[in-house]
C-alpha cells in the first residue's frame, strides 16, 4: 500500500470515527433543531381542537396528546381537512389509521402476577422503566438516558415523582438508573431553563414541586459529596428559575411569575404557569371549568382561571381544597379556585432546601462568599416561614393568601414540611405533630387534608409522597411513636390492596380500607412508580 494510499485510510477511519461520535453525542443530548418542540395545539391546528372537545372519542383528555403520528403531519391535517363524515366511528377510524393512540396500539401491558409484593415491585421497575428517547414522537420531548415512568396514563417521567420512585430504586441499589434520571432532568434543566412538569411538549409552561436538590442529596449518599460540585450549575439554574423576577419586585408590583415580596422585604414563591390557556391534556375539563367559575363570578376571566387550574398543577396537587375559596357553607368547588393567590408552605420549604444544598455545593466547590449568600436567603426564608406560615392557633403551618394577607382555612400535611426540613422548633414541632395525630392521621396513614371535596388530593384519599414526608419529618424530632403508626398503617393498607388486586395503586383511601381510593379527574392509576418507591423504602427502615 502507498503511502497516499495508506492517508487516504487513516482519513476515511477518522472522518467515520467521527461521524459515529458525532452521532452518539446527538443520541445522548438531542438538539433541539432535530426537535419539533411544539404543544399540541400547534402541532395538530384544527384536528387539537376538534378532538379534544369532542367528549364522544376519549374519555380522557390526555390520550390524543399522547398519540404518536404514524406520517407527516402535514399530509395528516390535509387529509383530515376534506373529510366528509364527521361521526364518532369515522373520525376514530382515521385517528386509528393516521396515529398510534394510547389504549389502541400500545406496549404489550405487563401481566400481573401472585409474588410477594416485595418482589412484585423489583419486576416492576423493568416494566416502569423506558429507554433513552431516540427520535420525536408526537409531543414528548426526547431523553438523552433511561427512565422509569409513574405507570398508567403516564407514560413519561414526572419530576416530583421521580425523587420518590428512586427512594425504592436506592434500596434495591439500581444507582446507575437513578444517575441516568438525575442526567435527564439536567439535561432538561440546561436546555430549557428548568425541569418541566414532564417530558411533554404541553408541560413547558410549568414545572412541578422542586425536589431536584433532595434527588442530588440521594445520589450523594451513593457517590459522595462530589456530586454537588457535579451539579451545582444545574442546582443554580433550577433556583433561578423559581426566583425569576425578584430585582423587580418592589411594594407596587409585589408579584411576578413565581415570587411574591411581602410588605416586610421577605421574598416568597407560588406557584404559576406562564400559560393561561386550558391545559391540553385536560382540555375540555378546564374549558367546562373555566365557564363554570366566570358565570358564577362577573369579576373573573376564563385565562385567569385557566392559570390558577395550570399553577394547581404545578403544585403536583391537582386538585385540592389548599387552592380553593369555601362557599359560605364550607364546601369546596374547583370553580373558586385560587392558586396563584397563595403563597404554599410545602414550596417555600423546598426551596429552602435548595438555598441549604447551593450553600453546601458552593463550599465543596470552594467558593466560601456564594455559600455564605445562600446560607443567609436560607435563613431569612426559614423567617418568612415561621412568620407568614406558623398558625399558632391551630398548632400547625398553614399555606398564605398573600391577596388577603391571612392564612388559608385548609389543614393540609403539606404543613408537615418545615419539619421534615427541620426548620420548625422544637415547641412547633411537638404541636404540629398532635394537630397531624387529630386532624389527619386515618386509619390507613395520613390524608391529605380532612375536606371531603371530591377532589384527589383531599380526603379520604393518602399518598405515598406525604407518608414518606410526614414519617420523616416526625423522625426528625423523635416523635417516634406516631412516625411508626404511620408507617406501619400506610404498609398494612398498601399489603391489603395488594393481597385483594395485586396491585400498586396511585392513591389510597385511608378512611375506609375496605376501598382503593376516589376522587380526581381520572381513574385510579396502578403501577406506580412513587408507591413502589416509598414502600420500599419504608420497608428498609
């Protein structure tokens, strides 16, 4: 071979090399011009709209937007213009034939079987668990590493979720998936500002309960502490997102997106979304909403109830009695909904969370005056807590309506988070816990609030998430007793409904066992990825 001969190889394997690498790098962090990132009302036009009010061709308003187109989409909106038949069998023919619908054309479901609950949820995190995202399909938006999915109707990651799914994970010691989510919601972090709600198109207005630097302190038990200075860029877009807006806040303009300044200069957070549209997986109950609260209150506008129905769900309780104004009889409806008028305990607990890991991560990394700075907005939140959230009357923290500049009349175990972060005293401490034990400890665990509203995210239902919290929280000030009542109650509920279904359930009834669960805009999910991860890991303690 020449010598020519012999560079002409050389070149040809390393522009190939190079090619494959470029392509590894496009697998593993998508560009977003390879991504039409697009909701689905842009996406779809007319077919969006005509589908998601037509109440005939799915039950749930998230199932179109989930579809997966099988063509063009232009080819697919053409076609749909010069249909003639407008019936429910032809419409749904063509849907069928033009794209894959979920419940239709989807996964072989996983056939449930007799184990042990115990092993029961190991098998399930291969069936929860998706591969990294290769190319678009329909609206959601591609991951660069695997994941595992909550189950049921959600069939893409969820960011609060997650946190609780991998405390199941870590005890089963599937570090390397927990990495690879964490490496997701980074990436979703540095390509869009923040974690969305999910990896949807139709969630990026929205992100959800910040648990990502609570998701960083679990992989640091596993990694060491090196792991904050691995994500402290992250930790600080994340933060920066939740305070956009703060410089130009003053006692005129006190609000703006997320953060809300109080008459004293203490600056704390809501929840928002920066659209004002009705949701589009839930499109045509906001509508039906939306009409319901404007008819019923002249001073409202349908986009101002469209914001407070998007921040609720931010908020990841949606729906709940916490957003919602009493009728002078006491009772809850969602067209009262009020979210973006209150500022949430559980959020400003969070975020103080985050203000804590930042100062940490930026002393690890060296930096002793960032950390100094996040040390001290940690502790003049932790102030604004105890001040604007602290209801001595009732023993227990309540969420604030900044609007009318008084607590909310809702008892909620979101109240409960200023002790699972140790921010309470001691005193606080011993008084939120019997406001817990009398107010909202039931027969299964805690419920979410004591109101009977219809609503998932009040009773008679419990969660997962808030068993998790509470028995911490409790833990934390050893009140040990009722953190082991908890515990025990929730795990004998989940076993019982396991024994009778085999099954891991969304929610729980913990007032009547002899139920599964009520309430909410759609049906009991099973799967589930937050119920595993917390009977796991109550199990393990």
């Amino acid at each position: 071979m020449s010598q020519l001969q012999k560079y002409s190889v050389l070149f040809f394997i390393i522009a190939f090399l190079s090619i494959s690498c470029e392509d590894e790098n496009r697998r593993k962090n998508p560009s977003k011009e390879e991504i039409s990132i697009l909701p689905p009302e842009q996406l779809y036009g007319d077919l969006f709209y005509d589908i998601q009010q037509n109440e005939d061709l799915f039950s749930d308003s998230k199932t179109f937007v989930d579809a997966v187109p099988r063509r063009s989409l232009d080819s697919i909106k053409s076609d749909y213009s010069n249909i003639k038949d407008s019936s429910k069998t032809y419409i749904l023919q063509f849907l069928k034939q033009n794209f894959d619908i979920p419940g239709y054309e989807e996964r072989q479901e996983y056939k449930t079987d007799s184990s042990a609950i115990d092993a029961h949820i190991t098998k399930l995190w291969s069936v929860l668990k998706r591969p990294a995202d290769r190319k678009v399909t329909g609206t959601l938006i591609p991951l660069p590493h695997p994941y595992i999915v909550p189950g049921g109707r959600f069939r893409e990651i969820y960011y609060w979720d997650s946190y609780f799914t991998m405390l199941g994970l870590q005890v089963d010691g599937k570090t390397e998936i927990i990495q690879n989510m964490i490496d997701n919601f980074s990436y979703l972090i540095n390509e869009y500002g923040f974690i969305p709600n999910g990896n949807r198109t139709y969630y990026l207005s929205r992100s959800q309960t910040p648990f990502f630097s609570l998701m960083i302190d679990l992989l640091a038990e596993e990694k060491g502490d090196s792991i904050y200075t691995t994500y402290l860029s992250e930790l600080e877009t994340e933060y920066q997102f939740w305070m956009k807006g703060k410089q130009h806040l003053s006692e005129v303009d006190s609000a703006y997106k997320r953060v809300v300044r109080m008459d004293d200069g203490s600056i704390l957070n809501r929840y928002y979304d920066n659209k004002n549209t009705p949701r589009p997986e839930s499109y045509r109950e906001d509508v039906k909403t939306a009409k319901a609260a404007v008819n019923a209150n002249d001073n409202l506008t349908e986009e101002e109830v469209y914001r407070d129905l998007r921040a609720a769900a931010e908020s990841g309780w949606d729906f709940s009695s916490r957003w919602i104004k009493p009728d002078e009889n006491g009772k809850f409806h969602l067209k009262e909904i009020h979210t973006t008028d209150i500022l949430p305990v559980d959020l400003n607990s969070l975020l103080y969370h985050l203000e804590k890991t930042l100062a940490k991560a930026y002393l690890i990394s060296g930096q002793p005056d960032q950390s100094k700075e996040f040390k001290e907005l940690a502790e003049n939140r932790a102030k604004a807590i105890d001040k604007y959230f602290w209801d001595d009357s009732g023993g227990f923290y309540k969420d604030y309506d900044f609007v009318i500049q008084q607590q909310t009349p809702v008892t909620s175990v979101a109240g409960i988070y200023p002790l699972f972060f140790e921010i309470a005293t001691e005193q606080k401490a011993q008084k939120a816990a019997k406001t817990l034990q009398s107010e909202l400890l039931k027969a299964g665990g805690v419920v979410s609030t004591p109101n009977h509203s219809g609503q998932q995210w009040d009773a008679p239902n419990g969660w997962a998430p808030l068993q998790w919290i509470s028995y911490k929280a409790l833990q934390n000030y050893q009140i040990l007793d009722m953190a082991d009542t908890i515990k025990d109650r929730w795990l004998k509920l989940n076993e019982k409904v396991y024994e009778n279904t085999y099954k891991m359930t969304e929610k729980y009834n913990v007032e009547d066992l002899s139920k599964e669960s009520g309430g909410g805009e759609y049906p009991t999910q099973d799967g589930f990825g937050w119920s595993n991860g917390v009977y796991k890991k109550l199990t393990s303690e």
